[in-house]
C-alpha cells in the first residue's frame, strides 16, 4: 500500500468533507437529513477543527492557541490501514509548524488507543498532545 496522502482540506473539499460527516453520522446510527450537504457547504469547514486562541495576557506573548480536532472519522473499509494514525500524526505536526500549545480532541471510545498510539495524552475529559511532552 502506498503512503496516504494528508494535506489540509480546504474549501473546494467542502462537499466531501460533508459526504464523509453523513457517513460518520449514518455510521453512529444518525439518520440522513434533506439539504444537509448544501448546508454543510455553505458552513464551509470551520466546524471540523479550529484553533482556539487565548486572549493577550499581560507579560505572556508565548500564549499562541490550541488545534481542537472536532470531527475525526475513518470509514470503516479503510479502517486497519493506519489512516487514522497518519491524520492524527499530521495534525500534530501541524500544532507543531504552527508553534501552537496543543492538539485537543474528544476521542470515541474506539478512537482512545489511536490516540494513545501517536501520543496524545488524557487531560480532563480530552486527549492532547502537547509539542516536547514526554512519549
């Protein structure tokens, strides 16, 4: 198998992005919804990670935000192949090109162990991976 492919969706994506949010949420027993990938198009993809940013804080200028993964999704014939590894090794990358703080995310509860494989960390109700934290 080649090596997936991961780069950023952007907003010419956004009408697969919305197909493969249907299929997570038939997946999870949701049921289909008229318009919803005309509405998800028009929403763009602000919804399935951004980054939360704090406000200034005086003698603090290293504060720079957290990547908060919102929706993370493998379709399961394309599950065992690592896809899930590789998505998040990238975006933990991409806390780290982007000398963000964190990555945050919700796991499911078949997504815990992918979380602890690439190295994010349980913190309160989420798992993070932080840039320099010990493996």
């Amino acid at each position: 198998m080649t090596e997936p492919r991961i780069r950023p969706a952007g907003p010419d994506d956004a009408l697969v992005v919305a197909a493969l949010t249907l299929q997570c949420a038939l997946h999870r027993g949701g049921a289909t919804e008229p318009g919803f990938l005309d509405r998800f198009a028009v929403a763009g993809l602000r919804e399935q990670a951004d980054i939360v940013r704090p406000l200034p804080w005086p003698g603090d200028s290293g504060r720079t935000g957290t990547l908060h993964v919102r929706q993370f999704f493998v379709r399961p014939d394309l599950r065992g192949l690592k896809i899930g590894e590789a998505l998040l090794r990238a975006a933990s990358q991409a806390v780290i090109d982007e000398g963000l703080e964190a990555l945050q995310m919700r796991p499911g509860r078949k997504t815990r162990e992918l979380c602890e494989r690439v190295g994010l960390r349980a913190a309160g109700d989420v798992m993070e991976f932080r840039p320099g934290q010990a493996g």
